[in-house]
C-alpha cells in the first residue's frame, strides 16, 4: 500500500461482516439498518445463566428451552411478527431439540445463513 493512511476499523468491520464497498454512502444504510436491530434471543448458556454452570447438560437445556417459551410469548405480547433465536455452534443438540420444540408449537422457522448469523440462528414467524 502507498497510502500511508490509518485503516478505518468501522470500514474494516464493515468489509468483515460482507459489505465490500468502500464507499462513504453505505455508512448511512449501516446505520439505518442499526435502527431496525433485530429481536434476539441468545442461548448461549453462560449468558443466559451465568451462575448455573453447575447444571447438568440435561437441566441446562430445559432451561434454555424455557427461555425460548418466555421470549416467544414475550414477542407475541409486543405483537412482533419475526424474531431470531441465536443457538450457535456445537454439537447440534440444542439445535436439534430447539426445531423439535418450535415444530410441537407450531411455530414456523428457518436457519438463517446470512451474516451476522452464518447459520448459527433461526429465523421464527410468530
């Protein structure tokens, strides 16, 4: 680089997270976008429950599932139509009990595979 310029770190996040253009008018759309945050339920256990590590594998995913149930009837209450449950990666158990639930709640859903989720969320329409 011949540019002895500083790299600006909201374009470097920016160009991370798929936005390729280097171009000052996406600096607008990134934060109208920031105004439309999407609702999200993280089950992250250590964020969910930090004290409670002690659970068995067993009882943590119970209570995540729990957390699913109050965070849906929670978002049906505010009358939102989409919302994201984040699951992440692993071993795909929560995963898989997760689509199990949401199907015996009838609950639509779909992985979302796009950033900032990369397949690690779902997408459910309440």
């Amino acid at each position: 680089m011949s540019d002895d310029k500083p790299i600006d770190p909201n374009l470097l996040k920016r160009m991370m997270m798929g936005e390729f253009s280097a171009n000052s008018f996406q600096d607008n759309n990134l934060q109208h976008n920031k105004s439309k945050k999407n609702i999200e339920l993280d089950l992250h256990f250590d964020k969910l429950y930090p004290t409670k590590s002690f659970l068995t594998s067993n009882e943590k995913l119970n209570l995540q599932l729990e957390a699913v149930n109050e965070f849906i009837e929670s978002s049906k209450k505010n009358s939102v139509r989409f919302v994201y449950v984040i699951y992440g990666k692993g071993e795909g158990v929560l995963k898989k009990k997760l689509i199990t639930h949401l199907s015996n709640l009838k609950i639509r859903h779909s992985i979302i595979a796009d950033p900032p989720y990369f397949g690690n969320a779902l997408k459910l329409s309440l």
